[in-house]
C-alpha cells in the first residue's frame, strides 16, 4: 500500500483511502447487521462521498454552527399548539439493495395522527444527501396537503443546518438544499426545527419499513407496531 500510494498523485491517493474506507465500512455492514453490499455499490459510495466532502467541506460546515434556533434539540415528541400540524421526517439506506427511503408523520395538536407517507429512491448516497431529499418530499406534501401553519422536525443537524444557513453548495447536496430553501420560502409560516433522535422515532421507525412497504400512504389504519410507537411519544 505504501509503495502504491507513493506511485499515485494526491487525488488517487484520496480515492484509494475513500475506497479502504468504503470497504472497512461494507465489511462492517455484514458482520454486525448481515448486510450485503456488492463490490461496484462500495466503489460508487467512496466515489459519491468524496466528491461530496471535497466539494462542501471548505463551506459547509464554518457557516453551520450560525444557523441554529433556540427551539432546536428537544429530546422528546411534544404536541404543536392548536392549529399547528406537526410532521417529523427521517431518511433509511439500505445500500445492499442500491436504495433508500423516507419516512414522514403528520400529527395534530391532539397528538392524533393526520398522515404517514412512506417514499423509497433508487439509489446509493451519503446519508447527508438521503436527509435533504427526504427534507425535500416531506415540503413538497405539506405543501400539497395544505397544512399552512405547521413544525418540521429531523434529527439531522447538518441537513437542518444547511438548510437555513445562506451557504451556496455547489454539489448535490447543495443543489437539494437550495430547492428545500424555495419550498420554505413558500410555506413561510412552517418551521424547521432539529431534534434528538429519541424525539424523532417515529419518523425513524417509518423510514424503515420503506424497503417493505413502498411508496404507501397510511390514515389510520396502520400497522400495529406503528400504532405502538405512536403511543408511546404521547406517554413520554
């Protein structure tokens, strides 16, 4: 390896470290959860990550730690004021298969379910890049459900960051963060806030069952072990 990398020019050699990563990652994947990962989707997620980093790391995050609201980081599901509908999202990879999907809950101040949408994507991204296309669906359904007024949790501090910074990202990350900007820009009376995964699980729990239930929209008739999960955010 040594000799090898003295061979290389520098943007080889941060391929070559990218791609030892990858594998040690996939290698990490079968041992503790027995997934699969097949040797071209280790090599398109080294290569979809570096790009990524090299072409955000010198913006994206000096700009983050300024885009933060005192609201953010709660540790556990409160209900909205009356009249808010509150919708939490989260994004699953499940790269074994090249996808990954989006989970999304709309809730009342009740606490009563309104919606659960499920989306799944073809493809293998950075997790970074999966939470800002999920950021993005779950806008773009608020906004076709009319829900003027409401609070949109994630638990992921770099996307919700990004987001609401005024960075200009020049990859597809950016490119996502820009079109999430215009769809709040609209809903301007809808908040984007992030919280700690405990808070979120609901949202997490939704985002995987995506694999097994594609692209399915839930009232209330939901699957037993979803209607469990609701429960207990309203017993905390």
């Amino acid at each position: 390896m040594e000799r090898v990398l003295g061979q290389i020019d520098k943007d080889r050699r941060a391929l070559v470290v990218t791609v030892c990563w990858a594998i040690w990652k996939a290698r990490n994947e079968k041992v503790w959860s027995n997934k699969n990962c097949s040797p071209s989707g280790v090599l398109y997620s080294a290569k979809s990550y570096l790009t990524q980093w090299r072409e955000t790391q010198n913006t994206l995050f000096v700009a983050l730690p300024h885009a933060s609201l005192p609201e953010d980081g709660a540790f556990s599901w409160v209900k909205p004021q009356e009249n808010i509908v509150k919708v939490n999202v989260d994004a699953a990879l499940f790269q074994e298969h090249l996808v990954f999907g989006a989970g999304m809950v709309g809730r009342d101040y009740r606490g009563e379910l309104l919606q659960v949408r499920i989306a799944l994507s073809v493809g293998v991204v950075q997790p970074e890049l999966a939470e800002v296309m999920a950021i993005k669906e779950v806008l773009s359904w608020i906004e076709k459900n009319n829900w003027l007024e409401g609070i949109l949790e994630t638990d992921c501090l770099v996307a919700a960051q990004a987001i609401r910074s005024r960075v200009q990202m020049h990859s597809p990350f950016g490119v996502v963060v820009e079109e999430c900007r215009v769809l709040l820009n609209r809903l301007n009376k809808v908040t984007l806030l992030f919280v700690r995964r405990f808070a979120n699980m609901t949202a997490h729990y939704v985002a995987k069952m995506s694999y097994s239930f594609p692209d399915r929209c839930f009232n209330g008739d939901v699957p037993i072990e979803l209607k469990n999960v609701l429960l207990s955010d309203l017993l905390i």
